[in-house]
C-alpha cells in the first residue's frame, strides 16, 4: 500500500509538472557557456577559439592553462580515441615538454563524463571533445537516463575541466597531434572572460532547498553553505558582493486542486508546491512543509538585509540544517523561530513578510521566485538543484541545469526528466567552496578584486556581531561562539579546566567538581549582613540544591522561616525569632537553649548545688587519678611478673642460673 501511495504521489508530481510547465517550453532558455582556446604552436594553427564549457568538472573560472595536445593512438584498442575505454593505468600521459597535458578524445560512443573520467585517471589535467558534425556548439552534461551508484560517484569525482571544440578546429587539432613530423601542439585555455565582470561589484544567487531527506545530495548543499558561509559574509560585510538565495517552486493544475495530492503539497490553494520528501504522502512531511520553510528562509534573508545584515542568512540556514532536521523530527516553525530568535532577528518582520500560507492568494515573495526561476539575459531556465548563478551565468562545476529541451522534445524523454526532477536533484557534481569563491573572485575586473581573492587563507570574526546567535553568560561574558576559518560555530566552551555542555545556542552549564568556581555553578548565591550562602555543592557534579534553611530549585532559593513553620524552636519555654538562613531561639526563666535537641535546660543553680557539684567532680577526679596509680604500679608490676614466669618455662632468662635436677620430692610435687 505504501509502494502504491508512493507511485501515486510521484505520478501526480510529474503529471502536474508537464502541464505547469508546458505553457512556456517554448521559451524555455538553455545557455551555452564558452570559454577559449588559443592555439600557440605549431604557427600554421595560431589562433582564437571557442569551446563550450561541460556541465560537469571544475572549470578555471579566471585563470589560464597552457598544455601540451595529445590524441590517443587506437592501434591497441579502435575505442581509445572516443576515450570510451580506460586507459593504460601504468602509462600516465605525458608531454616531451613536461607541459600539462590537454587529452583530445572523438565525440561519440559513451556518456561525455565517462571520456573526462578516464582521461582524468590518465593524467590529463584538462580535456577537449571534438565534435562529429558540423553544428552549434552544445553543453556536454551528465547523464539523465540508467545511471548506476558507480555513475554517480564517478561525476562527483571529476575535477579536470572539458569543454567541447567544433569539428573543423577539432579535426586540425587531430592532425596536428597525430603527424610525427609536427611541433609539439600547445594550446592556452582561458577562463578569464567566462565569467563576465560588469561593474566593480559581484551578483550571484545559490538555487537551493531547505528539504533535508534527499540523501547525499542534501548533505553536499548543507556541507557547502557551512563550508563557503566564512566566504561568503566576510564578501558581503565588505560591500564586494551581493547575494541572493532562490528557492525552485511549482503550481498545481486547476484539475487537481481538489486531490489530496494538491493538499498536501500545495499552499495558497495550489499555487506553490513541492514534492513530498519521502515520495510518499502517508509519510513524514509534506511537500508543503518544505514549501513554508522556503518561504521562511526567503524572508529571514529579507529581514537580514532590511537589518543591515545580510549575511546572517547563512547562519540560519546552517543553524536550522543542525538543530531542525527531518530526520530528528524537528523541522517545525517552533524549531525555527528558535534559530530566528538566536539571531537577534526581528520575528514579526518574517511572520508579515510570510503572509498566509492557508490564504487563496498570491504570496508576493513565492510569485517573484517563479518568475526568476525563468531565464532571461545571459541565464537560461533554472530546473534542478544546485544551481549558482554569478554575475547572470551560471557556474559550471555542479550539474544544476538539465538540457533535456536541447536533447528532445519529446513527451517521453520529458517525463522522464520530469520524474527525475522530482528530488528536486541532479546527478553528484562538484558544489565545492574554493572552487567556487574562485569563480566569484572571476567576476571582479583585474585588479579590482578584494583581498580574500588574493590570498589563501581568511578570517572572519563573527561572533562579534550579536555573539554569532550563540549561548553567552552575560555575567562572566563566557561564550559559546567560536569563530573559525568557515563561520562560527556554537560549541560549548571549557574555561579554566571547567567543561560547559549544552547545545552551545540557547544553554550551557558548567559541570564537574570545579564547577562552583565560575559563577557558581549557575547555581543560586546571595549575601546579606556579611553572610553568604550557595546552592551549588562541590560534590554535586552537575546539580544545584539549596542549602540547609532555604527552600527552591537551587536556581532560586529562599528563607525558610522555621518559627512559623514549627521547624525549630517549639519546646515549652521557648520564644522563636526568624532571621536569614536560620534563627534565634531563647528559652525564659533563665534555661539555655540545646538546639540539636530542640530543648531548653536550667543554666543558674543555688551556691550548695555549686558546692556538691564541685565535690562530686573532685571525688570523680580523685577516684581517676588513684585507679591510674594503681593501674600503673601495682597492677602492672603483678602483669609482668606473671608473664616473665610463663616465659621462663620455656626459655632461659638472663637473671637465671642454669636449671638444676629436680629432687623427688619436687617431682612428686610435680
């Protein structure tokens, strides 16, 4: 049953995104991304070219690579020059030169990621496709159809760039690599006007999900914003950049507004869905949860920038990926607005920016994402997740944007497409940080590039603007935040040899036996009239108790007042007075008060009761002073002289004389 809600779920997904979309196939925009090739030597082919960069692999974005052109011989194996078959492990490609060598494999025969990948294990450093018709260049992208687990960590492993080259100039190239006669074929690949510099400052927007049950692929996108977030604020706090986060929704279909399929996925009566995360509507979340936290995001990074901050973002959605996740059960709006409120965040601008998510409505923040989710300018359509867009093109090095339409056109392979969509995922590509500042640090003029672009190596120091949305003890100013080279981090501190544990954003408390040292404990403390008390006790490693004569939590602990409670002080005889932390208690008549027998007892006595009692304390003194004499000199004497004589029967003395025989007489005795 739950197979066939699941079947059900993704059919009426697919269904639902051919006819969303179908309205504007036709205008459905798929960008080629070029890049050049210079041809230095031999003379006879100097000149510039054009090569459309492949969806896969990690392109130079702003650099340059000069290489050596080498072609494979298909004497051993007619698959070598398509790249189709592994080559030699033990014969790695090298240049005469020692230059970097640029693999020239034939168009045709297998996936074009699969000739990157074995030209990849063969040492090339970067790779030309040569095309087999004379046509426009094309994006080579990964595959969308039959793709096995060893497929998919192949494309997340491919690191060397490919670009494909037309078939006039990849046949001269051929040509010239093949001649024994020719010069060496050296060529430049250069990046540096792939990516376009307009003004002196950077746009770029991250196509991403807040859904967390879509496997690796989630974890790839939640890895890179923790790991690119350090980049990516101390670039906006500069002015150098700005950034915005897009979010992919669709609309349900006026015949499908009454199923539960629509219910369930859908908000503000059908007009902004997303899958269910599961694919199984009977399940866990639905689609339009993850649709509300979009939305959410979208405003958190509305209220940041209206705040002068937009860069908080990324702590957000880093912070909600840790402390809300799917799959702990707590990706909720409580979860969320705890995140916000970490933040410093205003909550009552989201909650308006938000709108109603149950109204039959247009939401004005979702309505712009669909509309930009459409290409225009140098950007084609966005489809798949991940998709980075710098300065109005998209990056290549992650597979974001699926080129079905410039494949087929056909109802079949779209549905399929469709389907596949339906994760909201593409095959593994490479979302990697470095990578990617390096393709922002592209979109600056020469020259003009900020100092993180020059350097390796780069600071944040977040956790002085409002402690990083972490736990601080505004007593002691101990904090939880931790900057470090990728963004802060809320992790409780160990201070003085003493270990802080809690969740580092909304409690830390000290624990083990020097814990009463820092602030107490945490726990309650107070002095009054030079007396201080403290719940905290050294032999309790983690709790706080109050002590003796004050009643509480150990948080908050106050004055038992043991006089008109009867605690103490009750005897006959007794006046009791309550003061803090204990009390008074006087007895009348002149008695003295024993307090651990809550009990009063005569302190005066007449002058013949003094006399009597000195003289029974004289004779008890007495009788102790002569039972010691006795015990010492006559007692003691008659001890030891029994034992010498036990002794003597067994062992000669010093002060005897050898034994004599006894006489009859003393043997009779005997």
């Amino acid at each position: 049953m739950a197979h066939e809600r699941r079947l059900a779920a993704l059919a009426w997904a697919c269904l639902a995104l051919v006819v969303s979309t179908t309205a504007r196939l036709s205008s459905a925009r798929f960008i080629v991304e070029k890049n050049s090739v210079t041809v230095l030597s031999p003379r006879s082919l100097r000149g510039h070219h054009k090569a459309a960069i492949a969806n896969y692999g990690v392109p130079e974005y702003g650099g340059t690579l000069t290489g050596v052109v080498l072609y494979p011989s298909s004497d051993s194996d007619p698959k070598l020059p398509t790249g189709c078959v592994p080559f030699d492990k033990k014969k790695k490609f090298r240049s005469p030169s020692g230059r970097p060598v640029v693999l020239l494999v034939d168009r045709g025969g297998c996936y074009f990621a699969l000739k990157t990948w074995h030209a990849q294990l063969a040492g090339a450093a970067a790779v030309l496709v040569a095309d087999a018709a004379d046509e426009p260049l094309l994006t080579m992208d990964s595959p969308e159809d039959n793709v096995t687990p060893d497929m998919s960590s192949l494309l997340a492993n491919i690191t060397v760039p490919s670009a494909l080259v037309t078939k006039r100039f990849g046949d001269a190239l051929r040509a010239a690599a093949s001649s024994a006669n020719s010069d060496e074929v050296v060529v430049r690949l250069d990046w540096r006007e792939s990516m376009p510099h307009p003004d002196e400052r950077v746009e770029y927007e991250l196509w991403t999900n807040s859904n967390d049950e879509c496997g690796a692929r989630c974890e790839e996108q939640a890895e890179f914003v923790r790991a690119f977030r350090g980049h990516a604020q101390l670039l906006e706090k500069g002015g150098y950049v700005a950034f915005t986060p897009h979010y992919i929704t669709w609309f349900c279909p006026e015949p499908f507004l009454g199923t539960p399929q629509c219910a369930a996925q859908c908000v503000n009566r059908g007009r902004y869905c997303a899958p269910d995360p599961e694919g199984d509507l009977g399940a866990g979340y639905d689609g339009k949860d993850v649709v509300v936290e979009n939305l959410r995001q979208l405003c958190v990074h509305r209220a940041a920038n209206a705040t002068g901050r937009p860069w908080v973002w990324w702590d957000y959605v880093d912070d909600y990926h840790r402390r809300c996740s799917m799959k702990e059960d707590k990706y909720s709006k409580t979860c969320a607005e705890g995140v916000v409120r970490s933040l410093g965040l205003p909550m009552d601008m989201i909650d308006k920016c938000m709108g109603d998510p149950e109204a039959d409505a247009e939401n004005e923040v979702l309505k712009n994402e669909q509309i930009v989710q459409v290409g225009h300018g140098t950007r084609g359509d966005v489809t798949i997740l991940p998709t980075l867009v710098i300065n109005n093109v998209q990056y290549r090095g992650i597979d974001g944007v699926s080129n079905f339409i410039t494949t087929s056109h056909s109802a079949g392979n779209f549905k399929k497409w469709c389907c596949f969509s339906l994760n909201n995922f593409g095959i593994p590509g490479k979302l990697e940080s470095t990578a990617v500042l390096k393709a922002i640090c592209a979109g600056f003029k020469e020259s003009t590039e900020p100092h993180v672009c020059l350097t390796p190596g780069m600071e944040t120091d977040e956790c002085l603007d409002n402690n990083g949305g972490c736990w601080r003890d505004e007593k002691t100013n101990i904090t939880a935040c931790k900057d470090t080279y990728r963004g802060r981090i809320c992790q409780c501190p160990v201070v003085d040899g003493i270990q802080y544990q809690g969740d580092g954003y909304t409690e830390c408390k000290a624990v083990g036996p020097a814990r009463c040292a820092m602030d107490n404990g945490g726990c309650w403390t107070e002095t009054r009239h030079g007396k201080t008390f403290s719940a905290c006790l050294g032999s309790d490693l983690s709790g706080c108790k109050c002590p003796p004569g004050f009643k509480g939590n150990g948080f908050h602990c106050q004055d038992v007042d043991e006089c008109s409670e009867k605690l103490a002080c009750s005897c006959s005889h007794c006046s009791c007075k309550n003061n803090w932390g204990g009390f008074d208690c006087k007895c009348s008549g002149g008695l003295m008060y024993i307090k651990s027998e809550d009990t009063c007892i005569a302190k005066n006595m007449s002058a013949l009761g003094w006399l009597v009692t000195a003289l029974v304390v004289s004779c008890l003194a007495g009788a102790g002073v002569a039972g010691y004499v006795f015990y010492k000199y006559r007692l003691r004497r008659y001890m030891d002289s029994e034992i010498m004589a036990i002794m003597a029967q067994y062992m000669p003395l010093d002060n005897q004389h050898e034994s004599q025989p006894l006489t009859t007489q003393e043997t009779q005795q005997a």
